[in-house]
C-alpha cells in the first residue's frame, strides 16, 4: 500500500499527505475529514481502510497514527452547512479544511477518488484509494475514530436515537426513533428517507 507513496517521494515529493472523509451517507452528525502524512521509516502494521478495521482495533491504529505520523489533521463540515451547500460540497470543505491544517503543509496530496478545490498543493485522486495508499487508509481511520467518538458525545447528550449503535447512519432503529421523536438539532434537514416523508416534519 505503500508503492504510489514511495514512488513520489523519489519523485521529489517530500511530505505526500492523504485525505479522506467518513459521514457522507449519515442522517445526523457531520462529515469528518483527516489528512495524514505519514513517516517513511515508521511502518504502522494493520493500516488500511477503516471500514475493514474492526472498532477496537480502529482505535488502537489511530493512537499509532498520531503517534508516528509526520503529521495530522482533522476538518469537517456540520449539519447546517451540508444543509446549506449539499454533502458533496460539505465534504470536499471537510477535507480542505483538513489538508490546510496540516502543519507543515504537503507537497502533494493523495485523494480517494475526489479532486478537491482550492489547494495551493499538487494533488492526485486515487481510485479505491483507502485500498490502495496506506496514508489515505491512515486518514480513513483518523477519520472514522473521530467522527465516532463524536456521535458517543452525541448519543450521551441525547440518547433517544441511539448514535452509540449506528453512529448517524440510516438504521432502522434511527429511522423508528426519528419516527418516533422527529429531527434532532444535530440532524441533517435535507437527508429525508422516503420512508419519512409522512411521518415528520
């Protein structure tokens, strides 16, 4: 996972970051975005995407990541701005936010699958790319463990719809509590199921 990532820095590429984001198909919380930038000569054993990783050892890779990595960095977008400008525009903001925070900046930025706008760094979209490039799958992790532990916060602020469970994501026991209770102040409006139309406001 490792090759295109070597293959720039003998290209002349320094600091090569990876991007990705989680929460793009949720009903409630926000989109969560992590750039990494990985050592060369620290390996991280495991690293790949998070959706294969199982939670506990999701949680043991971010402690590892943020440890040995060059640097790291979060962004996201909240639920009133992916209202405001739609999901796609929200997590492209996300993963922008996080590469600008990278401290020091990237000299080229490894995407999975999206270009994103507006970064004074080269950059390269890669198919499959948690797959594929161990620093964006080190994102993916970064980005998942931070997105659920916010929803944990969620859930312990309001624990009528279960976050703790489905983190945000379109279950049936969140669409019965949404049912049930109507939209949180963290849901996002323009998520609407078709199985909710007439059930709530």
């Amino acid at each position: 996972m490792r090759t295109l990532e070597n293959a720039l820095r003998r290209a002349g590429f320094v600091y090569v970051a990876g991007v990705d984001e989680v929460g793009r198909g949720c009903l409630a919380g926000p989109v969560v975005a992590a750039a990494v930038v990985l050592h060369p000569d620290r390996h991280i054993p495991g690293v790949c995407d998070s959706k294969a990783v199982p939670a506990a050892e999701r949680e043991r890779l971010y402690d590892m990541i943020i440890a040995r990595a060059l640097a790291w960095a979060v962004g996201e977008a909240d639920p009133s701005e992916i209202d405001r400008i739609n999901i796609h525009q929200a997590s492209l903001r996300a993963m922008q936010r996080a590469v600008i925070a990278l401290v020091p900046l990237p000299d080229i930025v490894l995407v999975d699958a999206f270009r994103v706008p507006d970064l004074p760094m080269a950059q390269r979209g890669v198919s499959h790319g948690d797959r594929r490039c161990s620093a964006i799958a080190a994102a993916s992790i970064v980005a998942k463990v931070t997105r659920d532990r916010q929803m944990l916060e969620l859930h312990a602020r309001d624990p009528r719809y279960g976050f703790d469970r489905h983190k945000g994501y379109a279950t049936a026991d969140h669409l019965e509590a949404v049912a049930r209770f109507g939209y949180s102040e963290v849901h996002r409006r323009s998520f609407r199921p078709a199985t909710l139309f007439d059930t709530i406001d």
